[in-house]
C-alpha cells in the first residue's frame, strides 16, 4: 500500500502543467488567513487558518487548523487538509455531532503517505468521501468534535463556534471552484486523492435545533467573580461533570471556577471572559444533554 501511495505521488509531482495558478484573492479578504505565495512561482501557495499571528491557537482548549497547500511542482496537487488537534496527542480518529447526524472518521495518513511536511495531530482531506460530512458542520449551528487519541483511549472534545463555521465555508467553496473539478480532469490526482480518503460514517441523530431553541428562549442571569448562590453551586456542578472543575460545588464563585469558565467558553469557541453569561449558560446545559 505504502508503495502504491508513493507512485502515485510521484506520478503527481513529476507532472508539468501549464494550468494557472488558484485564485487566492478570497482568502487575502479574510480575516485570521494567512496566504503565501511567491510572485515568482505563482503554482507555489500556502494558505492557513486557525492561527492567531504569534499568539498561537485562537481556541487553546481545541482548535481547528485549516491547511491549502500546493508543493509548486505542479499546479495539479492543491491539497486541502481540515485538521482538528487538541494541545497534547495525535488523534487516528474522530467522532463529530452536528445538529442532527454523528459521524466517525479515520483521519488522513498524510505520513504514511510521505506528506509528513504538512501533517498535523488530525487531518480530514476535502473530498467526495468528507464533503458532505463538513459541509454539515459548517452549516450547523452545533458542532462537537471529540478526538480519540491513536495509541490509547484518551479523548477530548470541543466545539466550533460560528468564526470557524465560516472559515470552513470558505475553504468548502474554494474545494468546489477550484479543486473538485480539477479532480474530474486529472486522472493521476484523482488518484492521489483516493489513497489519501479519510473513511467516513455516518448515521441519523436526534435533531438538536429545537432543544437550542429551548434552551434560547430561557432566561439567565449572568454569574461572575464573588458572585454566592445556588445558580453558582449548578454552575459549578455542570463544569465538575463536563471535567472542567474539580472539587466540589460550594456556591462561591471564585478564582477556579472563573478559570474552569474561561476552559469551557475556550473548548466551545466563545468570548473568553470567565464570566458565565446565557451563551455560555446555554453551551453548558447543551454539553451536559449531550454527555448524557
């Protein structure tokens, strides 16, 4: 297999092609994307989100990093990877809930595929075999991802919020305009592209948008730093249970609780601000169904 994965890579970079680079304008428009390209080698392009400048992750509790590379041997391998990593192991598979479908997916061997250079801790390449799995995730308004580490039965999941929605969509139009029908034309990246298919399932879960609406049409009332009651002591136990908090629920919120706050909002890509507003009352009640 490995020797099959080689050849057909090899197939790819020794091409020659007279095809124009990708248009990379959209991608310079947007906020939190980085492109590079050299004016000299215009079939040469990197373009990546999911970074903020020399801050690091824009998630720390889980991220998603999304990475368009052509080598510049060839304008005929643009390689669109959808990587979700956490801060610590390197994930085979991933499991996703969306608004009302699960889905399971072994992530892209780009190592065993000599592609090391760009790999990460969990990548999913854009293609027919992923499509419609992203494609729900960006247009959900519920997004948890949990990732099962390669070498042991340690997991860790987060959500998206809606900023990484829309990044996704992006990076989904551009497969649609720029890559899919390359794919239809070029008969030796099509290959490259099945060998590197992630395998994806997917099944009918229970429609979550009107449990959100539910939930929605509560009302909260903001908890923070000092704050005593008995909203504080649920506050406290819906975290201890969601692994964010230990100890017990004692009412009081101080300095841990805020930081077990500031955890949640960053796995569920909300303001991080340690003060438990209804968004963030909200993702906590939908996190707890969901654990159930």
């Amino acid at each position: 297999m490995k020797r099959f994965l080689a050849i057909a890579l090899m197939l790819v970079f020794t091409l020659s092609s007279s095809a124009l680079a990708a248009d990379l304008a959209r991608f310079q428009q947007a906020e939190g994307v980085t492109v590079e390209c050299d004016p000299a080698n215009p079939t040469a392009y990197s373009v990546l989100a999911g970074f903020s400048g020399e801050a690091g992750w824009t998630q720390p509790g889980g991220h998603m990093l999304i990475r368009y590379k052509n080598m510049g041997r060839s304008e005929e391998l643009p390689l669109i990877l959808i990587s979700f990593t956490t801060s610590g192991f390197k994930a085979g598979t991933l499991s996703v809930r969306t608004d009302a479908h699960r889905y399971d997916a072994v992530c892209t061997d780009l190592a065993g595929a000599g592609l090391s250079a760009i790999d990460s801790e969990a990548s999913v390449l854009v293609n027919g075999a992923s499509l419609a799995m992203l494609e729900d995730m960006a247009g959900s308004e519920i997004v948890r991802i949990t990732l099962v580490n390669a070498d042991s039965a340690e997991s860790e999941t987060f959500a998206l919020g809606a900023s990484d929605r829309a990044t996704l969509q992006l990076f989904l139009d551009e497969y649609a305009a720029e890559v899919a029908p390359m794919l239809q034309t070029s008969a030796n990246l099509a290959k490259v592209y099945d060998v590197l298919s992630p395998s994806v399932t997917a099944q009918d879960a229970e429609d979550l948008t009107a449990l959100m609406a539910e939930l929605r049409a509560e009302e909260y009332v903001p908890l923070r730093t000092d704050d005593v009651s008995n909203a504080v002591a649920a506050l406290q136990q819906a975290l201890i249970d969601l692994g964010c908090l230990s100890g017990k629920a004692d009412g009081i919120f101080g300095k841990k609780t805020a930081e077990a706050v500031r955890r949640f909002q960053a796995a569920c890509g909300l303001e991080v601000t340690g003060v438990a507003d209804a968004e963030t009352q909200v993702q906590l009640r939908l996190a707890l169904a969901l654990a159930e």
